[in-house]
C-alpha cells in the first residue's frame, strides 16, 4: 500500500476564517436570492390557485359565472381530456377553452375538426398567434397587446352592445372572414371576435354555430365579475346554449408521442426572454469588470513577501501542475545565468553552450570536467519523474559550489 506524503501547511495556505470571510457575502447573496424566490412563488401560488375554475372561489376562479348561469337554467361541466372535450361538442353546447396556449398543435387541430360543423359554440380564451390560428382558421393574434383593459364595443354584435364597455382588452385579433364581427378594439384591431361557421352539418339548425375569440380572460374572474359589463357580456356569450363545458387542459392530458414536448416548449415565453437578459446583463458585467488589454505595468507589492514563501508557491504550482520541464528549465536557466560572470563568460552568453561549456571545463576538476556530462547537467532533457527532478537540483547546486569553491 502506497501513501502519498501531506504537505504541511504554510502561510499561502487559506484557513478555515478566511474562506468563510472570502465566501460570506456571496453565501449570503444566494440566500437572499433563494427566499425571494420561495416567498414570490408563495405569493403567485395563492393568488393564482384555481385560475379560470368554475368550482374556484378565488378572486382568479370562475365560480361566480358558473352560478350565474345555473341561476338561468345553464349546467356546467368541467372536463380536463381532449377526448372529454370532443365528444362535447353539439349544437345544444358552448364548449370554453380555458387555456388553448396549453394544447399542442395536433390536440389544437383536432378540436378545431370536433367542433366545425357541430352547431355549437366554442369560446377561446386569449389564444396566442399559432393555437389561433389553428382552432379558428383565418384569425391572426397581433403580436402588442392592448395597452388598455377596459374598451368600448363599437360593433352591431348584440351582446357586446347590450353589455358596453367590458375588460376585453388583452390579446389583438384580425381576421379575413367576411362574416367576423369584431368587437372592443384597441387600436382598430378586435379584442373579441365572432366567426359564424358556415360549414354546418344541417341547414336546418335554428341556431348556427360559432367560433369567439376573447382577447382576455378578465370578464371571467370573481374579483372582475362586478365591473363594468364584464358579467352581461360573460352571461351573454356563455349562456346562448343549455350546457357549458368547462375544458380546462392540463399536462396531464395524454398526447401522441408527435405531440410530446421538452422542458423549453413548456416554459412560458417570458422565462426564455429573461434568461436572455440575464445571460446579457451577465455578458456586460464581466465586460464591465474584466482587465482591460494592454502592456503590463510593474507594480510594487503592498506587503513584503518572503523569497521561501515565493519559492514554494511556485514550486507547488508546477507540482500541482506535473511540469517538470518547466521546473527543470528554471532551474538550469538559474544556475547558468549565475555560473556565467563566475567562469568569466557574459551573462549574454550564458546560455549559449559554445561559450559557457568550455569556460566551466576550465575551471573544473574531478567528475564534472567531462564536456559530455556538464552539457546534460546544464542543457540536457528534462527529467522523467519527481525523483528525477529532485536529484538534477541537486547536481546543480553541487555544480555551483564547486565553481565557487576558491
């Protein structure tokens, strides 16, 4: 069994005080960093627990339509499946997509297929640019968003105008359909869209079907439900059927594997875009902070250093580093620089061996008068191991004292 020798401690080496003074400030940074994290994620949990839920009595949570339109004679039902909510679909239904932004393009797609053509009603809920543009064909979500919450109607749509002003303002449609109704606009793009669908299974159904696209979900929330016309317009858009299904989708909605996503696809975009920024913020502190390129200038140390201490910190960074080579070539490059003025050779020359070779073997007796051996001494390869090494300083020493014995 082999032990590796510990090598004792010195001044260079940090104590246990001195890290944790180093490391105190930055310990502390990410603690602070952590419980703000913990206590906002508190926060947006409680304020946001059952959001858009018809059974949900939070100021986010929808309870409050859903007992205003079983007071009306409407049902609700909430349904968390794609499969749940396809076999929903029919012209006595309104089927409310809570979230569309939360299913993927093929779930999208096949619900837009379930509900064409059924004679019911489907109500979207601030769907973003693709799930738009895939459950209500021909619309397109505006990139800016309402700067303003509360709007104005301005169209013929008689629930819009019987409500009046309401908190639509949100996502921005447009649409190509000649037969849209857009309502609330903020700067003439609609907040609330109504696409009749022309494709009906039956020319005979009394009550046609359609697609609404909401721009917000505001007129939803128990807290909004009081304000303005958010409850007429909600009752009026949710109530044109007997039977309201709830789709909340969820994650845990099974998918096909094509529809299976990775950690970033479910992210929200607004994470990507700040861990953007921070990695930009990041980039210019460091450019901010980094040494600046130019000629070294010297500068005096503010305390004085020991030459032992120097010594072994280097030592022990070309230990630490295996650089024998490097360790050897100091070395001899020391001892020929100052073997140089004592054989009368100058310091210019003394590394050339030409010059420095013959000089030496002048003033030499005994076994270093070899030409031979003085050139492996002061210019050979370097050594293959420690035990190597160790005896090559050695010999250089025993090298110098025998030059400047008189």
């Amino acid at each position: 069994m082999t032990t590796e020798a510990t090598l004792p401690t010195t001044s260079a080496s940090p104590t246990a005080r001195q890290v944790w003074t180093r490391a105190r400030g930055i310990a502390l940074a990410l603690v602070v960093l952590l419980a703000g994290a913990v206590a906002i994620a508190v926060v947006r949990s409680d304020a946001r627990h059952g959001e858009l839920d018809p059974r949900s009595a939070d100021p986010y949570g929808s309870r409050a339509v859903a007992e205003l339109l079983a007071d009306r004679g409407v049902s609700t039902r909430v349904v968390t499946t794609l499969d749940e909510a396809r076999a929903a679909a029919g012209p006595d239904t309104t089927l409310l997509v809570a979230v569309p932004d939360l299913l993927t393009g093929r779930q999208q797609t096949q619900l837009h297929a379930a509900t064409e053509g059924s004679g019911g009603r489907t109500l979207l809920v601030a769907p973003g640019g693709p799930a738009v543009e895939r459950l209500a064909p021909g619309v397109t979500a505006d990139p800016a968003l309402s700067f303003d919450s509360t709007l104005a109607p301005e169209c013929a749509l008689p629930a819009a105008r019987s409500a009046g002003t309401a908190d639509t303002g949100g996502v921005r449609y447009s649409s190509d359909h000649i037969e849209a109704e857009a309502c609330y606009p903020s700067r003439r793009l609609a907040t609330l869209l109504r696409i009749p669908d022309t494709s009906a299974k039956s020319p005979q159904e009394r009550t046609p079907g359609d697609t609404v696209v909401l721009g917000a979900p505001d007129i939803l929330y128990n807290d909004r439900l009081d304000e303005h016309g958010n409850a007429s317009l909600a009752l009026q858009l949710l109530g044109s059927r007997a039977h309201l299904v709830w789709y909340l989708p969820s994650l845990t909605d099974p998918t096909t594997p094509d529809d299976e996503r990775s950690l970033f696809d479910l992210l929200p975009s607004g994470w990507l875009w700040g861990t953007l920024q921070l990695f930009v913020a990041a980039a210019l502190a460091a450019l901010w902070r980094a040494r600046r390129l130019g000629p070294l200038v010297p500068e005096n140390l503010p305390v004085a250093i020991r030459a032992s201490e120097t010594v072994e910190g280097r030592a022990r960074l070309y230990r630490k580093a295996n650089a024998r080579d490097r360790a050897a070539t100091a070395l001899r490059s020391a001892t020929r620089t100052r073997l140089a003025p004592l054989v009368g050779v100058p310091v210019a020359q003394a590394h050339a061996p030409e010059a420095l070779l013959p000089a030496l073997s002048a003033h030499l007796t005994g076994e270093h008068d070899g030409g031979q051996a003085l050139h492996t001494l002061l210019f050979g390869p370097p050594p293959g191991d420690d035990a190597a090494l160790t005896a090559l300083a050695d010999q250089l020493d025993a090298l110098e004292r025998e030059v400047r014995r008189p």
